[in-house]
C-alpha cells in the first residue's frame, strides 16, 4: 500500500512538472515545503463579495468566477491555500505584500531573488501581461496573458483567495 501511495505522488508530481513545459520555473526537486499553516474558515460569498468591493479601482470590478477560470492556467504550477505546498511555482498564498523571492522552500530564480520590489497589483497585472519582459532572467515558462480584462480578474480572484488585507 504504501508503495502505491509513493508512486501515486510522484506521478502526481511529474505530471505537475510537465504541465509548466520544458526548462520549469523558479523551483527544483528536493525544495522544502513550509510546514502548513491552520487553515482559516473559508469566506463567505458575502465576504468575497465585500472585500472585492473595497478593492481599489479597477480590480474592484473584477468577476471572482472569471478570475477563478483564468487561475486553471496557473494551477498546474501554484497553489493558492494557506499553508499550501510549492509546486513547480511557489504557493501564492499571501502573495500581496510580499517581497519577489522570498517564499520560503521555494528556489527562485537570481532575477526574482534579486528583483527588490513588494509583490502588488499593478506589479502582478505587469508580471502576468509579459513575465518574461517584466522580469528578464525570471524562469517561469507561461508566456503572459495579453487580456487585461482577464488580468483584472485573475488579479480581483487572487486578492480575494490568498488572504489579501485591505490595505495591505
């Protein structure tokens, strides 16, 4: 049995790896994991709906279910829980706020390492639109999403489900 479990998890994995293409992103096999965190009650659609209305302009307008299906491109390679793994990309729980490289257990890339700026929105919408000329040296492989009414509402969906404080 438990080599069934070790062999289901580490197909799990390849496959994770192989969604993000050849080249991977910012991590490597063997990178630790944070121990995860107690996991906080899930909003309400009441709540979303309010902390999505005191976003500032125009992510304030976003669509959550529009973001929640443009965040299926990136799940391959992030997770968005509390205290969730790293995958292929690190888990962007928290994300707002947070310095570029600095999740810890996951190995990012000199670029972003050394990128010196906090992750916000207009840094993600900039990041996603095109990571490659954001972020010369960065090794994520997803080519950019050129839609900025999608980027809207990717960036609404992950201010709302990775624990973004208004304010912050």
């Amino acid at each position: 049995m438990r080599s069934t479990v070790i062999v289901s998890g580490v197909a799990i994995l390849a496959g994770l790896l192989a969604a993000c293409g050849p080249g991977g992103s910012d991590s490597t096999a063997g990178s630790a994991t944070p121990a995860a965190a107690p996991a906080a009650p899930a909003l309400t659609d009441a709540e979303k709906q309010e902390l999505l209305a005191s976003l500032p302009a125009p992510y304030n307008t976003g669509n959550l279910e529009n973001g929640k299906t443009t965040f299926a491109l990136c799940r391959s390679c992030h997770t968005i829980t509390p205290g969730g793994p790293n995958s292929t990309g690190p888990n962007l729980h928290g994300v707002f706020g947070r310095t570029a490289g600095t999740h810890a257990g996951f190995k990012y890339s000199d670029a972003v390492k050394n990128a010196g700026f906090n992750w916000d929105a207009e840094k993600l919408d900039a990041w996603l639109a095109d990571p490659k000329g954001f972020l010369p040296g960065n090794r994520m492989t997803f080519v950019g999403l050129k839609d900025a009414e999608k980027r809207r509402d990717l960036i609404a969906y992950l201010k709302v489900e990775t624990g973004y404080k208004p304010g912050e």
